[in-house]
C-alpha cells in the first residue's frame, strides 16, 4: 500500500488560510488502512480545525465526505454533489495521486493534508516500512525476495559494501545490512550462487526518471 502521514496540524491549519468553508475527502484506500487518510482521520481533523479557528475568533465551515478511492474517476464522480459554489477549497486526505486527481477533475484550491511517504505494508500495529521503490522493472527472483534497492541504505546491486557489520548497516546500526538479509536467504534455500553473478546497471528509464509512466492493459482497456 501507499503509506503516508498526516501533515503537522498547524501547517494544515496555515494551507487552509482564511478559508471560511472547506471540503475534506478522505480516502477508504491505502491511506485508510495506514490510519491517516480515512472517514475516521477525517472527522477528528475537521473538528480540531473547526475548534482552533472558532478559539481564533474566525469560525470555519468544514464538509466531509470519504470516497472508497480518490485514484479511481467512478468515485471521484460522487465528489461533484460536494464541490458546490461556496466551498473555498478542498483538503485532501489522500495520497498525492488523490490530491492530484481531485486537482484534475474539479477548478477549487485542493491542499494536501498529508505526506506521502512510500510503498510499504504494516510491520506492527502502527509501525509502516518501506518495501518497494517502485523500480518498474522488479529483480527480486535475484535477490530471494529482499529489495536491494529499498533494504540497501545504498541501493546497492551488487552487494555488500565495505561497511556491512554483525548483520547492521554502516548508515544506522539500527538498521538490519539489506545485503546480509539477501545473503542469508539466498543461502537458506541453496542459491549462493545467484550472488556470483554481476548484476549490470539497472535499467532506470523504466524508473521515474522521464516523466510520468503508464501501464495500458489492452485487454480490459474501453476506448
Ligand atoms: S526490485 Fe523494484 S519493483 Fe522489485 S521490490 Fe525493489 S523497487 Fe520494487
Ligand atoms: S551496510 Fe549493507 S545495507 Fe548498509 S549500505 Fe552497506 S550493503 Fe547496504
């Protein structure tokens, strides 16, 4: 999932400026399940906004709603009986694509209220990691599963570097070495051998470097 956190509450209280009426969409998605982003976090937001603005002295109107996804256009549909004439603009609870969607589709001020961090899953109640940097081209057959380019401070293809110590990583000794977790598994199931060979340099045009990508599935694509 996408794993994002919420903005620093005064920060969104200074985004929102000296709107008078604001609408914030949460998202049922990815953002909902880190705890950040759903109908919940939404509501707890809308009244801490509208509490600090009302101790200012300059009363702020909040409408909520949380669609299922805000990366998907059938829900961003259901927003149209919400974005009427008086909202000042539009505080989004999604990740950085939602904010971006609700920016495409509707002509208000859209403020984001969070900060998308990475591509990750739950570890623990309430602790997220990151496991994927979304490379575009995945080589974890290579690696026994463990991401280099995530698990590695370095992003090394061809690990370990020089500084790998007791299995933690010369960058933080908190931090598990990526490389020493490669080398175990790939010796766990017998693959050494994999290692010896020199991974060439990665293909990052399949990256983000070059603008936005694209994955167009001709076989359930309407045109
Ligand atoms: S190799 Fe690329 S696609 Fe695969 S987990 Fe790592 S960053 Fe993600
Ligand atoms: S110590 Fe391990 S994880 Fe840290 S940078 Fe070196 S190879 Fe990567």
């Amino acid at each position: 999932m996408i794993v994002a956190e919420n903005k620093p509450f005064h920060d969104i209280l200074g985004l929102i400026e000296d709107a008078k009426k604001i609408l914030i969409v949460g998202c049922g998605g990815c953002v909902a399940v880190c705890l950040s982003g759903g109908e919940k976090e939404v509501g707890v937001l809308a009244s801490a906004l509208r509490m600090s603005r009302k101790k200012e002295g300059n009363p702020l109107e909040t409408v909520e709603v949380t669609l299922p996804r805000q990366c998907d256009p059938e829900y961003m549909d259901m927003l149209k009986g919400y974005v009427k004439e008086d909202i000042d603009c539009i505080l989004s609870l999604g990740c950085g694509v939602g904010v971006q969607f609700i920016a495409e589709r509707f002509s208000k001020w859209v403020i984001p209220a969070q900060n998308t961090k990475f591509a990750g899953g739950t570890i623990a109640h309430g602790i997220w990691e990151e496991r994927c940097g979304l490379c575009g081209e995945c080589i974890l057959y290579k690696t026994g599963g463990i991401c280099p380019i995530i698990r590695c401070s370095k992003s090394l293809l061809n690990g370990p570097c020089g500084g790998s110590q007791n299995g933690k990583c010369e960058v933080d000794k908190n931090l598990d070495c990526g490389w020493q977790l490669i080398y175990d598994r790939m010796k766990k199931f017998g693959k050494l051998d994999l290692l010896l060979k020199i991974e060439p340099p990665k293909d990052w045009s399949k990256s983000r470097d070059g603008g936005p990508r694209k994955v167009v599935r001709e076989d359930v694509k309407i045109s």
